[in-house]
C-alpha cells in the first residue's frame, strides 16, 4: 500500500538524532518523490539524515504561496503509480502553520493514507514548557501587521484568555519579534503571564515565563530567533 508521510525536520540547526526518531530515516531511504517548500534546504535534510543518499536519483515537487492549484493536482500521481510520496516542512512538522496542509487535504478526498512522522512542532513544546492550560488552547499564528490591528488581535486573545482560560499561542516574524513583545507588554494587562519559547530544540532554547509587569523590567534580544509567545492568566 503506498502513503503520504507527513515528515518533520528539525527546528534549525540541531541534531538530528536528538529530535528525530530513527525510524523517520527508514521512510526517507525508502522514498523517491518528495513535496517541499524549498528544494535547497530539503536536500540539506536529506544529506544530514544520510550522507550517502543519492539526491539525483530524487524527483521534487515544490509547493509555496507561487505554486498553483493545477500544479499541486499532479504532486500525488505517484502513488496511482505505485510509490509513496514525501511531504517535507520547511522546519518542524508539515501541514502545521504550512502550506503543506492542502496536500493532506487532496491525499484524504483521493482516500491515500496519510501517516504522520514523529518530530517537533514548536507549538507544542512551547505549550508544554510554558506551564499554562494544554486542555483548552488556540494558535493565531500571525497576528496583523498594521498596528492598530495587531493591538486589537492582542486585545482579544487576552479577553480569550479570561472568558475561557484558553492559552493563546502567536508567532511572529523573527526580526519583528522584539517590537512585538513591546507592544504586549504595552497592550496586555500587568497581570496577564507571557511565555516566550525562543530557539526551540537548539543550543541557544530560551524558554521563560512572566507576568506582564515583571516582562517590563527586562527584555530579552529577540531578533532573527524563531520564537513562539503564549498568554495565560
């Protein structure tokens, strides 16, 4: 039976064997088709998995905000042909805050199973480090870029936070991120607790939580570290 497997890469550079499973290994050397986001930094992956694979021997599909939806129509003809297909994520888990997620849509309505990799996703080990509610929680993902908006976004995930003691996860561009937790620390209430998860799974993890008015008293750099906020109460 031929799959869609969802395969997650590390958070940046980190060990493979520290945060990938073996297993995931024994899929990839097992496939030759591959949907990536980018092709340069899917064959870095792949020759840090194995340095012996021979990556000319690979046929990838690109799938990014350029990609049209009669390209991705043909991204799964192999497996009608007998072969499972790779969905590769640009970093952590495919289909999670990915455009990948419209690949599993197409696999499921064409009734291909699809089987999801152990890897990390940045979401949830923020959540489980942050000490906050993993029973109820909502990632925004981006929040808005104008400021007015972005205000207003901040303002409502808080009032979520009271009205339904729901953790409220957001990310943001990296070199925005320090502007941005200016602006919660200046938007949120000094009560309202903020984790900040930087640089997951790598030398450099910084992971903290505090109330709003204690953020006040000392920012962390921010900038150019893939970073995942959360607010609780």
């Amino acid at each position: 039976m031929e799959y869609l497997y969802l395969i997650p890469v590390t958070l940046g550079d980190s060990e493979i064997s520290k945060v990938l499973p073996d297993y995931n290994k024994e899929v990839v050397l097992s496939l030759s088709y591959f949907i990536v986001e980018n092709v340069r930094s899917a064959r870095r992956f792949l020759k840090q998995l194995d340095p012996l694979i021979d990556i000319d021997d690979l046929t990838f599909f690109v799938l990014n905000k350029h990609t049209t939806r009669e390209e991705t129509s043909g991204f799964l003809e192999p497996v009608d042909k007998g072969c499972s297909v790779g969905l590769i994520s640009e970093a952590g888990c495919p289909a999670i805050a990915d455009p990948g997620a419209d690949i599993v849509a197409m696999a499921q309505q064409k009734n291909i199973q699809v089987v999801p990799l152990v890897g990390p996703s940045s979401i949830v080990l923020a959540l489980m480090a942050s000490g906050f509610n993993g029973q109820s929680f909502a990632f925004n993902g981006y929040l808005p870029v104008d400021s007015n908006l972005r205000i207003a976004e901040l303002k409502r995930a808080e009032s979520l936070v009271y009205s339904k003691s729901q953790t409220q996860l957001f990310i943001e561009t990296p070199y925005r991120n320090n502007k941005l937790l200016a602006e919660i620390v200046k938007t949120c209430k000094p009560s309202t607790k903020l984790c900040i998860a930087a640089d997951l799974t790598l030398k450099t993890e910084y992971i903290k939580t505090k109330k709003i008015s204690d953020w006040e008293r000392s920012f962390p750099d921010l900038s150019k570290r893939p970073c995942i906020f959360a607010l609780y109460k």
